[in-house]
C-alpha cells in the first residue's frame, strides 16, 4: 500500500533545485496553491521511477505530484516528458483513470529541466508484483481490474481523441526492434550475445500484420498503477513516458509478462520465492488475456505470440541497460539502480528461449473450456454498465441512503429520491435501458446475466436502468403473452419507465409453495372479470408509481387439472375495491425503495374482460415463462451483492485486530471468507448455466438448471443492523421466500433427476 514516509525521501543531491523558486513559480500558475501562503512548502522525492525524477508537493492542504527530466546528457528521443502531459491531458478529458494534468513548463530556468505538474491521487501503489500481503481474492480481482482497464486503454480511436499524430503511424513493432536496440547499444557495458542474437531473430520474425494502432502505454504494469483504497478498483495509471499510438498486443504481453518471468531473476518487489503462477489467486495467463478479449470485443487469435513475449523481455533488457548506464553517469533517478545490471543477460536468454519455441497463436476468445462467453455486443454493454456505475450510480449511494434515513417514519420514504429520475435519463441517453429483454436489447441472458451482476452491486441501480422486479417480470408476461392493446396500453409505458407495477401471487391463507392452493378467485361476469381474494408480498405496490398489478387467481370454469385452474389477469391499481391493507417488514425494513412488500386485497374487483392474460386456464403456463429468466435476474444480482458483501467482510477481516494479529489471520475467519468465494463462485455458474440453457432449449427445458440456482443463490450470513449485510440478506431472503421454499425446488430437481436416471437405467 502507498505510504508517503516509506515512498518518498528527502530530495536527493543530484537531484536537488532550488525549490522557493519553484514554489513563487507554483504560486503564479496555480491559484490553489496561494490560497494558504502561511504554510509551509513541502518537497519529498519518490524513490521509485528509473526514468524521470517524481517529486511530492504540498502546501497547506493541496497535494501535487511534479515529473521532470533527467539532468544531465540524456539518450536520445528519450524522457520526452512532454508527451506525458499531452496524452494525460487527453485521457483525462474521457473520464479515463489518470491523474489530472495541471500545467506545463517549459522555462528551464525555474528548476534546471522542462517539468509538468498533476494533481496527487490518494489510493494505494503495490510494489510487489504478486501482491504477497494481500488476500488471494483481492489478489485475483487487483489483476482482472488490470486487465480490463488495458482493454478499455486499447479500444480509445486514436481519431477521436486527435492522437493520430502522437505515434510515427504503421511499422511499431520494427520500429520497436530498431529503437531499443540502439538504446542498447549505446548503454551497454559488456558485450551480452543473447541480446545481439534476440534482436537479429526479432528483426526477422516481424509480425505479418504490423499496421494496428491503438493508444498504448509501453509499461503497462501493476507498480505504475493506483488502486482505490479499499476497493479492487483502478483509479489512476501513471508513468506514460513510453506511451505511443502501436500495436495492443505489445502491451497485452508486456502485462503478462510476469507469467513467463526467468526464475533466475527475481520480480521487481517481488519478496517470495514463489514463482508468478504459482502464488494463491493468482489468475492464469490465459484468464487475464480472456479477460481482456471480452472487455475489449477482441475475438480474433494473437498471431505471432511469440515475437511479442519476445520482444516483451527484449524491452525490458534494454530499459535495465538504460537504467544502469544512467546510473554510472550520475542522473538515474532511481535509488538502487546500479542492481539491474546482472538482470539484463537472463531477461535477453529468456526472451530469445520463448522466441524459439515452438510458435503458438493464442485465442482471445477463452479457453477451450469456457462455456458462457458473452456475445460482442454484450462485452460492450457490459463495459458500458461498468463504466456509468463507476461515474454515475457508485457516487449517488450516499445521497439516496440519506434520503431514506431522513424520511424513515414519513410518508415520503414511499416516493423515490429525485436523483433517481436524473440517473434514468442518464442511462436512457446512453442506450442502458431495458436491457433485461432480448428483443429489445439484442442480448442473450447469457449476456445479462453478467449484466444484471453488476446492477447488484447497488441496491437502486437496476432501477437506473430500467431492469428492476418485478417489473421486468411483468413486462416479459405482456411482451410474450399480451394483446396488441395491452402492450399499448401497460407494456409501452413499462418500458418507457413512465409508470411502474406489482406482481400478485402469494396469499395470507393457504400454504402459496403449493400454487394449486390459491384461493382469490377470477370470476367472468359479461363483459368484465371480478377479482376477490388477498395477495400479500405484492412487491413493489407501495410504489407511487406504480399503477397496475398482475394478480394470479383462480377461474370458475376450472379445468379438471389442477395446473389449469389458474389465470392470471392485469388491474390497474386504481380500480375500486383494490385496499392497500398493510406494508410488511423483512428483518425490520419495509425495503421503500423497492415500493415495500404490501398485502393487498381485492374486493369485488371489476376489470374489463380484454384484462386477462392469454386465456383462462394459462396462468401456470405464464408464470413458468416469466419466473426463468427472472430467476436469473434475481439471482445474478444477488451475486452481484455477494461479492460486495465479500468485500465488506475482507476489508473488515483486514482493519480489525483481536488477540495480537489481524482477524483474517484466525483461521476461523480466513475459513469463512474462503467458504464465501466458494459459494459464490458456484451460484454464479450455476445460473450462467441455467442462463445458457435458456439461451439454447427455452426457459420450459431449463426449469431444473433455474430450480437448481433458486436453492444456492439467495444465501448471506451474519446479520447485523450495523452493517449493510442485513439490509442485502433481507432482500435476497425475501426473494427465495417469494419465489418458492426451497423444500420445493429440492423437491423438484429430486423427481426430474430420478426420471432422468430412470431413463438411463431403462437403456442399459
């Protein structure tokens, strides 16, 4: 973790200048920095950084960071500082994680070199490479982060961002092999054979296709990122001196280079002696460049993998060589340069071992073994999601829990924050909205699934989008079963996001995990229907808004099948008769936000004959189409809850002490969070399976995947009213109350299971 006193040092001698200077300079260029002129000006050099000399500013309460040149004679072409500025300038302006560019100087009178100033980004800076003293899930999520924050780097157009003319166009990967073989030549203090013969066979073996451009940073690693700090997410990546416009995949396999490190050479910071792969969490080579290929909507093979491992340590040799030759000139600006030396000949004998072996093309696409890949266009939904949450609904949380604390025991804790409809806007202007419904969204429930993950991760934000319950349940009825009126009338503004709706199943008086017990009746009178019975648990129908239900009920002209006894018909939520009796509480929250899980009772009911759903007698029928994708749904986003509900138990395990050590040091508690990625690993395949299932056979086929899923997912412990974990066990409680005990999904998947082997058996 970043640590100013352990990151920084009183500014070394070489490296010295005179600093009231630069602070009379900083006082004309940057207003906030003369709004305390009593406070003392504050200077500490960052140990690390080989290349250009980093400095820490501050005065009064405002912090900078200031990169400069290098004194002295410098390699040509090299230290370009400039170029710094101007792509930080640029990816700051795209809402991209770096720090914030302040201003240039170009007068090398004010402190003896062109510098620029940036704004100073709290978080934390690992310095060893395999993450020792963190948790192996942490350490996993550190390095997806990683990874997909590249592929959104990759996937800028370089036209767009006016960036065509920051690289010498088509050509990188020879221009590469050229450029850091003369680096090396100049800088060399000995005569190496593995770089001359790495760089002969490099020159030779140029890939077919060296025309892609992309922005690329050129040491794309995790020591020159910034993570939140206490989230496994990345919010500034710093050091952009070799950035250029290049092929991607130099930096794909610059990133994973580490996994193919010579074990004669120890990792920068690396303090095990382990090797990379070998480290608990670490996440395979293969899963990173997966990883990558869905952020990015890369489904193509790497050709020539090879040449760019190779020219990955090729690279590296040669930045060590520059390292060292700087430091026996006296201006490296690292403090333990001179060790990097011995490292140049084995990272040169590896790179010309992994040039010659037997030549590879990688898949993009995943593993052999992967079954649920998302389409292309839900990999770029899904960074879309990724990315409004990240801006937009993750800031909003404090806002929208102030909001129903201050308005707990007042009628107003019924209506929804105002923020809520700027969110909605936001999202439909960006295309994020109803993205639940396939013929709408163009996406599997595959895709969704991993969608609707994400959205769990915040308890409003499937709303944001348009895809909360039950409202995508009741959209999906009208959409597969309504009439050409019905969707004009309820479907049209569902989708719009103009009116809400509430689902009503479950009954007060009878045991509702037996649905053929229902007792509320749906009686034909002329040309209307009459609806009498209570509901309870109808969700959602204390929502202002929310103007029609969906009741299940039975019919008079019932069907000898007790599966054909039940219809389910449409009432507008004013209609006379219909008696919001009572809001119910689930662990003492009446869950407002999500309009509350009301009783309500139907008294004489009127509702026009057109009301009912496909036909008296269908009601089974529709609710099994309607509760598989929804399931799904629900499920995902319980996942999504889960991991931050593991993220809260991490970062707790990591902040308290008991009995001398940290709490994720008593094996009791290191158990749990294991238990807990266990469990959530298995409830997310269990319902991408069920999601896939229903993307190939149809949600009737898949009723055992999706009953499957129903008993794993919607599981929390430690419940607790100091904690949001009760707030997320509440809902996800509810929801395997509402959509059936388990008992009787157990039940279900035992008999489809026990016909299934029975038919086996009969084949032998």
């Amino acid at each position: 973790m970043a640590n100013l006193e352990a990151d920084t040092s009183a500014v070394r001698g070489k490296h010295k200048f005179d600093e009231q200077r630069l602070e009379g300079y900083l006082s004309t260029h940057l207003p906030v920095f003369s709004s305390s002129p009593a406070a003392p000006f504050i200077v500490r050099q960052y140990r690390s950084g080989q290349s250009n000399p980093t400095f820490f500013l501050q005065k009064g309460p405002n912090k900078f960071v200031l990169r400069k040149k290098p004194h002295g004679p410098l390699l040509p072409g090299a230290h370009r500082i400039e170029r710094e500025y101007e792509v930080q300038k640029v990816l700051f302006a795209t809402g991209f994680p770096v720090p914030q560019a302040l201003f240039y100087c170009n007068d090398v009178m004010v402190i003896g070199t062109e510098f620029y100033v940036m704004a100073h980004v709290e978080g934390r800076i690992f310095r060893d490479v395999t993450l020792a003293d963190v948790l192996p899930a942490e350490r996993s999520a550190l390095y997806i982060a990683l990874a997909e924050t590249l592929s959104r780097l990759h996937s800028f157009n370089i036209h767009k961002l006016n960036l065509t003319g920051y690289g010498k166009g088509k050509g990188y990967c020879q221009r590469q092999v050229t450029t850091w073989k003369k680096q090396y030549d100049r800088a060399a203090h000995t005569d190496i054979p593995a770089m001359n013969q790495l760089a002969d066979w490099l020159i030779n073996n140029l890939p077919s296709d060296d025309n892609e451009e992309c922005l690329i940073h050129g040491d794309f690693r995790i020591d020159n990122i910034i993570f939140h700090p206490t989230e496994a997410r990345v919010i500034a990546v710093l050091d952009w001196e070799l950035s250029t416009v290049g092929h991607p995949m130099s930096d794909l396999a610059y990133f994973v280079g580490p996994c193919f490190w010579p074990r004669e050479v120890r990792l920068f910071g690396h303090v095990s002696d382990k090797s990379f792969t070998d480290i608990e969490g670490m996440p395979a080579c293969e899963d990173l460049m997966s990883i990558y290929s869905r952020c990015r909507g890369v489904d193509s093979p790497v050709q020539d993998w090879n040449f760019f491992l190779a020219l990955t340590f090729f690279k590296l040799a040669g930045i060590l060589q520059g390292i060292h030759a700087r430091f026996l000139l006296g201006n490296s600006s690292g403090e333990d340069a001179s060790i990097f030396a011995d490292m140049v000949r084995p990272l040169a004998e590896n790179g010309l071992k992994l040039a010659k072996r037997e030549n590879t093309m990688v898949e993009l696409s995943g593993s052999p073994g992967e079954l649920f890949l998302l389409s292309t266009k839900g990999q770029r939904v899904l960074q879309q999601v990724k990315q409004f949450m990240k801006q937009h609904i993750f800031p909003a949380q404090e806002e929208f829990v102030a909001y129903y604390i201050k308005n707990e025991n007042s009628p107003l804790r019924w209506k929804k924050p105002d923020v809520l409809e700027k969110l909605k806007e936001l999202a439909k202007a960006e295309g994020l909205w109803n993205l639940f419904l396939p013929s709408i969204s163009g996406l599997s429930q595959t895709d969704y699934a991993f969608i609707a993950e994400e959205t769990g991760k915040c308890f409003f934000a499937p709303e944001v989008f348009n895809c909360q319950a039950p409202d995508t349940g009741n959209m999906e009825v009208i959409h597969l079963y309504g009439t050409e009126e019905q969707k004009k009338q309820w479907l049209e503004p569902l989708l719009a996001g103009e009116i809400q709706s509430c689902f009503c199943m479950t009954e007060p008086d009878v045991a509702s995990s037996d649905a053929t017990n229902m007792e509320c009746s749906i009686q034909r009178d002329g040309d209307s229907y009459i609806v009498n019975g209570k509901k309870w648990w109808s969700s959602g129908a204390g929502n202002p808004n929310c103007k029609v239900a969906i009741v299940m009920g039975k019919t008079t002209n019932a069907s000898s099948s007790r599966y054909k006894q039940h219809s389910m018909i449409i009432v507008p939520m004013d209609t006379k008769g219909v008696d919001h009796v009572r809001a119910l509480k689930v662990f003492g929250y009446e869950d407002t936000h999500h309009g509350g899980h009301l009783e309500v009772h139907f008294n004489n009911v009127r509702v026009p004959a057109s009301n009912l759903i496909l036909g008296e007698g269908r009601g089974f029928e529709i609710a099994q189409g309607r509760l598989g994708p929804g399931r799904i749904h629900h499920c995902m986003r319980c996942i999504g809850a889960a991991e931050i509900a593991l993220q809260l138990m991490c970062a707790r395990a990591a902040q308290r002490q008991t009995f001398g050590k940290k709490l994720y040091h008593h094996e009791v508690v290191a158990h749990w969070i294991a238990e807990s990625r266990i469990a959530i690993e298995q409830a997310r395949l269990l319902t991408l399976r069920a999601a896939k299932t229903i993307d190939t056979v149809g949600s009737a086929r898949a009723r055992k995947e999706v009953q499957n899923l129903q008993i794993v997912s919607f599981s929390f412990r430690w419940v607790s009213q100091d904690f949001p974990l009760a707030f997320m066990y509440a809902a996800a409680r509810t929801l395997r109350i509402a959509d059936g005990p388990d008992e009787v999904h157990l039940s279900a998947v035992a008999k489809m299971e026990l016909v299934e082997q029975a038919k086996l058996f009969s084949r032998m």
